[in-house]
DNA sequence: TTTACGATCTAT
DNA sequence: TAGATCGTAAAT
C-alpha cells in the first residue's frame, strides 16, 4: 500500500517553490521491508552557484554533481563529522539547486524509529535534518537515490495541503558565516500546527 | 599532503 | 558553550 509518488514534474520547478510545496508531503524510506515515513514539516531551498549558502558555490565537485543532475534525486552528504542531511534535487538540469528537509512529524514504522532515536521524547525524533535521518535510517547509500519511484527505497508522496495561514517564512539556519543577502533570504519554510 | 571548517546535536 | 568527529575543498 502506497499513496501517489511525487513525478519529476513536481520537482522540475523553482527550488523555493519546491521547497514551500514539500510542506505537507509524506517522506517514506523503505528499511527491512517495513515503511518509516513522515509529514514534511519544515524545508530550506538552496539556489544555484550565486547561492553562498549553497554548497555549489564552488561550482561543479563530485560531491556537489548529484545537484546539477536531473531534479527529483536524493542529496544525502554528510557533515560535523557526524550527521546526515537530506536534500532533494530540483530543476532544471544543470542547474545546481537543492530543498533540505530540515524537518518531519513521524507517521509509520513509529516503533523502529523510536529505537533509533534511543532516550528522546516524539516530538524530538526528527525535528532536525540530521534528526530525521538518523530516524528513518538515512545515509551514503540513498545518495543519489531516485524519489520518484521506489527502486531506490526512498520517496516521496502526495499528502495534505499546506495553506498559507499554516506557514512561516524566515531565514536559513546554520549558516551564519554567509554573507548577505544570502544570509537573510527567506528560503526557509516551516509548518505551524 | 595538510589544514580548516562545516546546511548539527547533545550534554555540560 | 564546547566537544564530538570526518568528508570536502582550499591552501600549501
């Protein structure tokens, strides 16, 4: 059983629009047969080369390459000498754009993320990008994965619709060395219930 | 090859 | 408020 997944098209757009239409959307990672998905709950865009804050600011790597590849792909790349983010490619090709999933409310496979986030309330299991991936089990191996169908055991599906009046703008986190106007830019959109 | 620094989280 | 802890990219 599985609600619609997301198509390229949804993706194939302005990363901010992307970024404030994943509120409401349903992460769904496929571990040990069993589902462990989410409600989106906050995302940040990060645009193009210009983007400061974007890890393409130094052009095209191999780290970075996933970025520049067809929107609608995973970004998994890790940081803090710990953590996992997640990001999903948007379009178009070529263009260096990502939506970071800072944020999501557990819906399925409640059971075995509450064992991966060992001593932690639920309302503090994936309140954060590096959260979120611990919780779902999120890493290297779901770099680059396809979110538009499920070979890659990773996806995206339609849930419910945000209104406006449930969301707050504001600027990025964790990137307070960037210079303006990058560092103020209201990419980053949350969810208030 | 070496160094500096993270799109963070947790405990102190 | 600092420590954990390592991949990435710039500097040497």
């Amino acid at each position: 059983m599985s609600g619609h997944i997301l198509p390229p098209s949804f993706y194939d757009r302005e990363v901010v629009t992307v970024a404030r239409e994943l509120l409401g959307m349903r992460l769904v990672h496929k571990l040990d047969g069993a589902r462990l998905s989410g409600i989106i709950t906050e995302a940040e865009a990060y645009r193009g080369e210009e983007d400061l804050a974007c890890h393409a600011r130094h052009g095209r790597t191999s780290r970075t390459a996933i970025m520049y590849g067809p929107p609608g792909h995973a970004y998994i790349y890790f940081t803090y000498g710990m953590h996992w983010m997640l990001n999903c490619v948007t379009g178009p090709e070529g263009f260096p754009a990502a939506v970071l999933v800072r944020a999501i409310q557990p819906v399925e496979g409640l059971e075995m993320i509450a064992k991966r986030r060992p001593g932690v309330e639920s309302d503090q299991w994936c309140n954060g990008p590096a959260k979120l991936c611990q919780a779902l089990g999120l890493d290297k191996k779901q770099n680059g994965a396809d979110l538009c169908n499920e070979t890659g055991g990773l996806w995206i599906e339609q849930g419910t619709a945000i209104s406006d009046s449930q969301v707050i703008t504001g600027p990025r986190v964790g990137i307070s060395n960037v210079p303006e106007p990058w560092r103020s830019i209201p990419w980053r959109f949350r969810v208030v219930w």
